[in-house]
C-alpha cells in the first residue's frame, strides 16, 4: 500500500489529522464513506449485516466490481467487518465494525434529512433551470 502520512503520524505520537490538508490520510477515508458507493453501502449495513448479492440488489445500479472496491476500502478503514464462512458454497458477510456504525448513524442522519428536504429542492432545481432558460 501506498504512504498515506499514517507512520508519520505514528512515530511522531500525535493525531495531526486534518482533512482539508492533501497529506492527511483522514481525506482517503472521507472520501471511501461519502463517495456514492461507499455512503450507499453504508446506509446499507446500518440496519443488519448482509452478503454480498443482498448488498448488490440493495445498492441498486452498483457493479460487482464496484461493490467489492467499496468494501474493500471500508473493510482497510476499519468500518466494514468481513467474515468468510468455510461452507458449501462459501458463505461472506459484511457487517458494520463499532466504528463503522458510528460513521454511519451520522451519515444516516444526513441521507433522512436529504430525503425530506427533497421536495425543497425538487422546487430550487425548478425555479434555477426556470431562470437559465428565461
């Protein structure tokens, strides 16, 4: 894997994280749960664990390749828990780590205030393409 600041930060004993600075390895994770995917897949273990086809059919429109790329990030950042069952056929589930379900109780929060806002927004987006065709 590539240097993401985190040894540094290790030797040096301190938690300089800071988001908006392009060295800070904290952008990396930002990025994996607000990404499209990554916030969608969240959303979709918060309520129960699930394999991988339910998180496909629930995460509509996400690849399969997508999908594993999205949880394999969050499994690396510590907020998705991945679990091979030795069965026939192999069984894996995903199921959200203490601190992936903290990440996602406050990204939950902001996608049911998105969604009841909607119709808020539904009439911004009217009166803004109203006006740039005027």
């Amino acid at each position: 894997m590539g240097d993401t600041g985190t040894e540094a930060v290790r030797e040096a004993g301190q938690l300089p994280f800071d988001v908006f600075s392009r060295q800070c390895p904290s952008r990396g994770t930002l990025e994996h749960v607000t990404g499209r995917w990554g916030s969608l897949t969240l959303g979709a273990l918060f309520e129960s664990g699930a394999r991988f086809n339910e998180l496909r059919r629930r995460v509509d429109g996400v690849s399969e390749k997508m999908l594993s790329q999205t949880l394999h990030a969050l499994e690396r950042d510590g907020l998705v828990h991945r679990e091979a069952r030795l069965t026939n056929p192999p069984r894996v589930d995903y199921e959200l780590t203490a601190l992936g379900r903290e990440v996602a109780g406050r990204l939950m929060e902001l996608i049911q205030l998105v969604e009841g806002r909607m119709p808020a927004v539904v009439e911004a987006r009217s009166r803004y393409d109203a006006a740039r065709e005027a």
